[in-house]
C-alpha cells in the first residue's frame, strides 16, 4: 500500500484512512505473534478517528462514551503497544498521539504539524534521513529513533488565512480543512 498524501482535502472519506491503519494493524499483529487485545483495538480507532493529534485523557474521554472511563494505566499500557509495534506515534511537542500512516519501513518519522487545525502529516524522507544520519555520524554520533517536528501551516490553513486577509474588514470565513 502507498503512503496517503501529507494533507488530505476536507472532503476525503476519513473511515477509509482508518480501515487502512486497522487493516495493518491487524497484519502487523498476526504476523508477529501478538495480540490486538479489544482494548488495544478501540484505543488504536480512536486515535485513527482524526489526522490530528489527541491526548491519552481525550482517549480516556472516548473509551468513557462507551461504558466506564478505563484507568489511566490502561490507555497507557495499550498505546505503548501501539508505539513499540509502529502503530502509533507520540508527538512530544504536543504529548500526544497519532496513528502511523507510513505503513512501509521506517527510517525515522518527520511530521509536519499545522499549527491551526492540528493535523499532523507523516513522512519519512529518505534525504531528511541521510542528512541526519551523515551530521550526527560527523559528530561521533550514532541515531537510533530520530522523530522531527516542524510546526507550520497545512495548504487549506495557509489558503483560508490569505484568504481572510485578502478580504474586505476580515470578511473572509476563517474556516480551514477538517482532519
């Protein structure tokens, strides 16, 4: 499967995204012996739920919609799961979390986060990859899990805000993609 755009119009289907990531995450688990424990899987589609990212108590907020808010401990145990197995990846800048959507082989994460929407596109640029590699190996370095992340604006975001400056007393909507 090809990777998705970074940033996806506001109008694509999202539940296809999210069969995808469940779809592989059931792959991943079948092919390495573990297990996609019920819990694992709800915390897994809610986190798929958006391409922005969202926090283990927001997590915790949903898993309560549908019977008993589960303990802190728990949503933690299972998005460790989720990361250990590329699943899932946490966004320290915002200490939260996003579902893969590189499901080939990682040479370390680069995420572009629109500061407005909050929607989080992943790459992974084999170049992004070498040059890091290359500068930390001249400093007597060796990377093992390199994570970068840019803050910016998504396309939608950037168009709406000219968009709202072009127009006349601020008139433009200040409205910007969906995640």
């Amino acid at each position: 499967m090809s990777d998705p755009p970074l940033f996806l119009a506001a109008d694509h289907d999202h539940r296809i995204c999210a069969r995808a990531i469940l779809a592989h995450a059931e792959g991943v688990c079948r092919t390495r012996g573990t297990r996609l424990t019920e819990q694992r899987r709800r915390v897994l589609e809610i986190v798929a739920s958006s391409h922005a990212a969202i926090g283990a108590y927001a997590i915790m907020d949903r898993l309560k919609e549908g019977g008993g808010r589960p303990a802190p401990i728990a949503v933690y145990r299972a998005l460790d799961f989720l990361i250990a197995n590329s699943l899932v990846h946490r966004i320290a800048s915002r200490n939260a979390y996003v579902a893969c959507t590189h499901l080939g082989p990682h040479h370390g994460s680069q995420f572009l986060i629109c500061r407005r929407c909050g929607t989080v596109g992943e790459m992974t640029s084999e170049g992004v990859w070498q040059a890091l590699v290359g500068a930390a190996a001249g400093a007597g370095f060796s990377v093992v899990a390199p994570v970068i992340e840019v803050e910016g604006e998504c396309a939608a975001c950037h168009a709406a805000a000219t968009a709202a400056a072009a127009a006349p007393d601020g008139a433009a909507a200040d409205t910007v993609a969906g995640a």
